[in-house]
C-alpha cells in the first residue's frame, strides 16, 4: 500500500464530482446526504474556479494581502511567505460576472449554508430541501460553464475532460430525477 495520496486541483474537482453523485443517488433514502452533497459541490466548485483563474500560477486564486506579501518578498529575494486562498465568493466573482446566466444569489446561500454545515455551532441546523436542490443545481450550472471563463480549464490528459463531461451529465441526470421527486 502507497504511503502517501496525491491531491492536485484536478483530482480534487474530480473526486467532488463523483462524492456529489453519490450523495444525491443516496438522498432519496437518506435527507441527510444534503449535508454532504452541498459540501461536495461547494468543493468541486471552488476547484474549478481555482484552476481556470490560474492560469500557470496561483496568483490570482490568492488573497489580495497574501499576494502582496508574496511579491515584496520575492522581489526582496527573502523567504517566501504561506498564501492563502481567496475568499470562495471572491473567485467566484473573478470567473463570474452579474448577468452571466448564473444567480450568484444562490451560490452565495450554496457557500453559507456549507459554511455552516461544516462549522456546526448549534444544537440542530435545518436547511430547506428545496434551496438545496436549486443551489446544488446553480453550482452544477457554474461548473459547466467555468471551462469557457477566464483562463478556461487547461486537462492534462483527455480523460480528464471525458471525466468532467459524463460527471457534469451525470449530477445533472440526478438532479432531474430529484426535481421530479421535489415535484410530485
């Protein structure tokens, strides 16, 4: 057995595609699957907007003070210092603009809710099942439409963009089939 897993930003959009799958066959028989679907869109998101902003560095997935630190010091030829990643609605707003098709109204509920799903400070948290499902479905919406944003999508190898065509149908499908639940 390897020692070590590799994540890069390609197999970490992935692996969320495929848990947000999963999560959503599972909902009908479990609503608490939810949790962990909006967690796993929210994921595959961030990635894709992370890699089509890079374009060969990070430089532009970064927190503006972290950027400029990182600069004076290059520049200084010092020790470079940690980054950290801009804020999730601070990418989404360098990818997207207002009128693009995309409510960035309901990626926001999509961030907070996961914000608060993963930080759970309370005896219970409800979400409405609903809001869910049309966030979890502007999320798959803002996925598709990344790879023609910014700096696009660059795939090392074909497969990954076969991978990300049938995943992108695939939670789509299952969304549907949601949708027709939601519906009856």
């Amino acid at each position: 057995m390897d020692e070590y897993v590799n994540f890069d930003r390609h197999t970490d959009a992935q692996s969320s595609l495929i848990e947000f799958c999963a999560c959503i066959e599972q909902i009908p028989q479990n609503y608490l699957m939810w949790k962990y679907a909006i967690i796993s869109i929210h994921n595959a998101l961030q990635a894709y907007l992370c890699i089509s902003l890079s374009g060969g560095n990070s430089f532009k997935t970064w927190n503006e003070r972290h950027l400029k630190k990182w600069l004076k010091a290059y520049r200084s030829n010092q020790q470079l210092p940690d980054t950290k990643l801009d804020y999730f609605m601070e990418l989404f707003d360098k990818i997207f603009s207002t009128g693009e098709g995309i409510d960035r109204g309901n990626i926001e509920w999509l961030n907070d809710t996961r914000n608060n799903l993963i930080h759970f400070n309370s005896d219970s948290y409800s979400i409405h099942i609903e809001s869910a499902f049309i966030c979890c479905k502007e999320a798959i919406n803002a996925v598709t439409a990344v790879p023609s944003k910014a700096a696009g999508i660059f795939y090392y190898e074909q497969e990954q963009k076969e991978q990300f065509d049938i995943l992108t149908k695939k939670a789509g499908n299952l969304l549907a089939g949601i949708e027709n639940e939601l519906n009856k």
